[in-house]
C-alpha cells in the first residue's frame, strides 16, 4: 500500500468554507469519515475555533451554493443534506451528503474512478489550503489520476502534490508527519525564506504578512506551514532526550 498526498488551494470567492477559514485562521477542519460512490458522496467533518468562527463556518456548510469537494464551479443540480451533529463553545461536527449528478465530479470522485475502489481518504482544512490523503494500491495510476484532477480543478484553486510513499505500518495515519524525518519541501521553503529574511530575528525584521506577500502564498497557508515545520523539528530535537522529571510536592 502506498499513501498519496496533495493539497488543493482556494482562490477568494470560490469555496465558502476555505472564505471562513481564512477569515478565523486558527480554526481547522479534519474529516473523521469518509465514503464515495459512483452516484453520491458522504462525510463527517469536525471543526475546532472560536465559537463565531463555528457560527460562520456552520452557515458556509449551509451555503446553497455549497457542495462538499464538488469542483464544478457552476450550479451542477445536485441534492445536498446538511446536518450537525455535534457542537460546543469550540467544537462543530458535521454531517454532509450529496447525490451526483452529470456535470458533477469531486476529488474522491475521480480517485474512484482512476484510481479503482478500496481507497481510503483523510483529508485536512486551514486557511484555504486543503490537504487530502489517499490510501491506495501499489499498482494505482497515481499519474493519470493527477493529470485527471488538474484538468478538473480549473484556474480557481492551485494544486500542489506533497509525496507519494509507502504506508508505514508503525506510524499513525496522519498527513501532517514528515517523511523519514526530512521536512516536505513547502514546508522547508517557509522556514528557509523566515530564516532568510528575519522573521525569528529579536526583534523580526520581517513580519509574516510581508513574508506571504515575498512567497506570493496566503499568510494563512504560510503560518501553518511553519508552525508544522517547528513542530516536527521540536519533536525531532527533543527525541532522545529524557522525560522530565515531576517536581516534587512542596
């Protein structure tokens, strides 16, 4: 088996979940399920931020115009369900379902069917970056399917492939690890330009919306980029070091 991941990217205006995300950058979504057909699509989303960021981000799932992952930037007729499922001051799970129709296609979609049956999806939202995991075979057309999807997503929304690997059965199934220790590369390129130009200088001579503007990224997808690349090498640094010891009671 062999794990595909890619991000996909928002223009403004073209998706309204990735609009709210932008606007409450610390809120994130992560799917807890995922299943596709050849005639409908189904997935459990579950969102963490502020409570009006959760507001917003409910009444973007709402939206008429909206249709979980479809790429057809037209009205393309089909039946979508909402549903939440769950929600507190900082936590919102929801349900959503939509029925094909012929001008409709989705990334999952077009895994299934360059792809074959049996993938699984994981998929990760920030800002208007959204990033997708595939589950697949060794034999996949991984090419064809890319080539697919590319034709698919049109000028709106930047694609961006991440690594194809094998699955590593020790790990845990999550998009964000590094692979073999080593930083993916548009993770290395933030930290390297915020080293370059100052940004972790006391004080910065850069700050990070005029570091975006130098990437040409949104400072959004530039902010989550580094704070993944800080994590994974906090988490490297500290390895082999010893846990600490409690404090003693006073």
């Amino acid at each position: 088996m062999r794990e595909f991941v890619f991000a996909l990217e928002y223009d403004p205006g073209t998706n309204p979940v990735a609009d709210v995300l932008e606007a409450y950058p610390d809120t994130t979504v992560r799917s807890l399920s995922y299943h596709v057909t050849p005639e409908s699509l189904w997935r459990v989303d579950h969102a963490s931020g502020t409570a009006e960021a959760l507001e917003a981000l409910e009444g973007a799932y709402a939206d008429a115009d909206y249709f979980a992952d479809c790429l057809v930037r037209d009205d393309c007729g089909a039946t979508c369900e909402t549903q939440v499922l769950d929600r507190s001051s900082d936590t919102l799970v929801v349900y959503t379902y939509w029925d094909r129709t012929e001008s409709c296609t989705s990334v999952p979609h077009l895994a299934l069917e360059q792809l074959g049956r049996g993938l699984l999806f994981e998929t990760y939202r920030e800002g208007r970056r959204h990033r997708w995991r595939i589950v697949l075979d060794d034999t996949a057309p991984i090419h064809d399917f890319f080539n697919a999807m590319g034709a698919e997503v049109g000028e709106c929304t930047g694609i961006e492939m991440l690594r194809l690997t094998d699955v590593d059965p020790d790990g845990s199934f999550d998009a964000d690890r590094p692979v073999d220790n080593d930083l993916p590369p548009e993770q290395l390129e933030a930290l390297r330009a915020a080293v370059e130009y100052g940004y972790y200088e006391t004080p910065r001579d850069i700050e990070l919306s005029e570091l975006a503007e130098r990437l040409e990224i949104p400072r959004s997808t530039l902010s989550y980029r580094l704070r993944r690349a800080e994590a994974a090498l906090a988490t490297d640094r500290i390895a082999d070091v010893s846990p600490l010891e409690p404090s003693p009671v006073q």
